[in-house]
C-alpha cells in the first residue's frame, strides 16, 4: 500500500526533519506513529500527501512511486484529518461534510452549496459511519470537541478514501472522546481503509495498531508489532509515559 524509502527533509533554515526514514504500511493496517513533538512525525504526513515537498528519497503508493502526474491520483485516494478540525462554524454539519466534494462537483453551483440529492445521501451516509447522523443539521460550532473531530473524519470519509492520514486526532480531546474516536478509525478497516496515526495517546492508539514507529529526532529509532511494544518495559519508560522519577 506505502513505502517510504530513505526520505529526507530540510526546511529552509537547514534543519533536517527526517533524515533518511523508512516505513511500510500493508493495505487493511492500522500503523501508529509515536515520539516526542517536534520528532519528524506529522513532517512525514504532510511528505506523503504532497503537502511538503522532499529533499531525497522515494514515496510508493500501491507500488508506484509518487511523483508530480502521480500525485494527484494519490490524493484522491487518501484522507487526511489533522489536529485542527478545518471546520466552517456557520455551517452546518452536512454542509462541512459535502465541502469534502468541492474539487470535484460543478464549481458554480459548490460556490452556493447546491449538492445533488446522492452527494446529499452520500454525506448522510458519511456522517452515520462516525455516529453523527442525528447531528446532520446542527452547525458545527453547535457541536462537542470530539464530536467536530468526528465530523472533520466524517468530511474525509466522503471521498471513498483507500488511505487515511490522520495528526494526533484525539489531541484536547476527554478520554471517553479519545476511546470513542479511536475506535470509530479502527472501524473504518472493516470498509477497507488503510490507516496511518500519528498520535499522542500512545497506549491507546498501540490498542488498536498492527505496528507502531517510534522517532526521535527525524530518525526510526524503533518498530516492533503493537503488541510487543506495549510491553516493552524500556519503550514504555521513554516513549509511552511511565518513566518514574
């Protein structure tokens, strides 16, 4: 599904911010990607989705590597969800999810929201996936913290994504919003989805993950099946929180 080879990144003032990364995500996976802030981690998502550009190194979606005409395919084919919710406030629920159609629907009658009635069914159906289908007409500065991160997935979702990019999703979130959220991405596998997180709530996120990266320093310092690295007693010190003074 992906493959990043060797890939680095230099912004302008000549920090490298991955230095030469490799990763493998199969398709149906759910793969986390854990390390300190400032690490490389949400860099590399951005490198995926064409929102950075990259300095070396190779990108393959579906064993073909990413170039400038291959780009915009790839795009289409993956959602990306940030930490920010990218939300219009006034509108409503629906209406952010059909915004998700913009690049693709007649942009004359996109500029005034007139959607046909299956864009319509589609976002409804977009909505009900992430449990929000009673919440489809409120605006969504009406809704919760975890409920408007549900709905920035639910406007990723209507797309028909393969592959899901997702940075730290549950941030400033509650736990039961963090569990809940989880949980719903988890659920996307069974419609096919690829997931890749980037996460802050490592333990939670390793829950649910076949795999689990951790960086340090632009760097894959380690990865490991989920399950081993939850009971790694030495990962567990450093990366996931439980160091004791």
């Amino acid at each position: 599904m992906l493959e990043i080879k060797n890939l680095r990144k230099y912004f302008e003032s000549g920090t490298e911010a991955l230095k030469g990364v490799d990763l493998k995500v199969n398709k149906g996976e759910f793969v986390s990607i854990l390390g300190p802030s400032g690490s490389g981690k949400t860099t590399l998502l951005r490198s995926i989705n064409g929102l950075e550009s990259i300095d070396n190194g190779d990108i393959f979606f579906n064993n073909k590597k990413i170039d400038k005409n291959y780009l915009p395919e790839v795009q289409k084919k993956t959602g990306m969800i940030f930490q920010e919710f990218n939300l219009i406030n006034n509108l409503s629920a629906i209406n952010n999810v059909l915004t998700g159609l913009l690049n693709s629907s007649n942009k004359f009658l996109s500029l005034f929201y007139i959607f046909t009635k299956d864009q319509k069914i589609k976002a409804l159906r977009s909505l009900e996936t992430v449990g929000l289908l009673e919440k489809s007409y409120n605006r969504s500065d009406e809704l919760s913290g975890g409920q408007r991160q549900m709905l920035a997935i639910s406007r990723a979702l209507i797309n028909d994504p393969d592959f899901l990019l997702l940075d730290e999703p549950t941030a400033a979130l509650s736990p039961l919003y963090q569990q809940q959220i989880i949980e719903r991405i988890d659920a996307l596998r069974t419609k096919g989805i690829t997931v890749l997180i980037v996460e802050q709530n490592a333990r939670l996120s390793l829950s649910r993950s076949d795999r689990g990266y951790i960086f340090s320093n632009g760097k894959v310092v380690h990865t490991a099946p989920a399950s081993e690295i939850l009971v790694d007693p030495q990962i567990n010190e450093y990366f996931l929180g439980t160091k004791k003074d």
